[in-house]
C-alpha cells in the first residue's frame, strides 16, 4: 500500500498551497543515510511550517503517518527536521 500510494501522495504535494520542491524519488534512491540502504530520505521545501503541517496532517498524508507502524521500523531516535531556507 506504501508503494502503490506514492505517486498520489506525491501528486498531492505538488499541488498543495506552499510546496516549493521535493527530493526525487530516483535521487532518494541514491542516498543511503547513515551507510544504510534501509533508511529512506524524504526531502520537501515547503514556503512554511504552516503549510507543511497542513499537508502532512489534513490530507491523503494524515493516513500514510497513521499506517507508519506498518511499513516501517520505529528508529527510536529524532526521525524528523525542519530548517529554514534563504529565499533564492
């Protein structure tokens, strides 16, 4: 469900009031986060928390967190950050 769900998810982002930018997925594949394969890097430049929140939180996305436990393993450890970003 995670897989077939991504390109909506993605698409939904995209067209959300405040995305700016996402990393790719056939960029993300590319990165191995701490040398490990298994960690997945999600990357997204949004125009402000409150936007991010709104997509993450009252949309399509709310219920891909929701089914989180499903997919992946819990790292136990800070598993999310933001930091601001100069205009241009």
């Amino acid at each position: 469900d995670f897989i077939n769900g991504l390109d909506a998810v993605n698409a939904l982002s995209e067209a959300s009031p405040g995305f700016v930018w996402r990393l790719r997925e056939e960029t993300a594949a590319d990165i191995a986060a701490y040398g490990d394969p298994m960690i997945v890097a999600n990357v997204s430049v949004w125009s402000s928390p409150e936007t991010l929140y709104e997509f993450s939180y009252r949309h399509l996305h709310r219920e891909f967190l929701q089914r989180r436990r499903e997919w992946f393993d819990l790292l136990g450890a800070a598993h999310l950050a933001l930091w601001w970003v100069a205009d241009g």
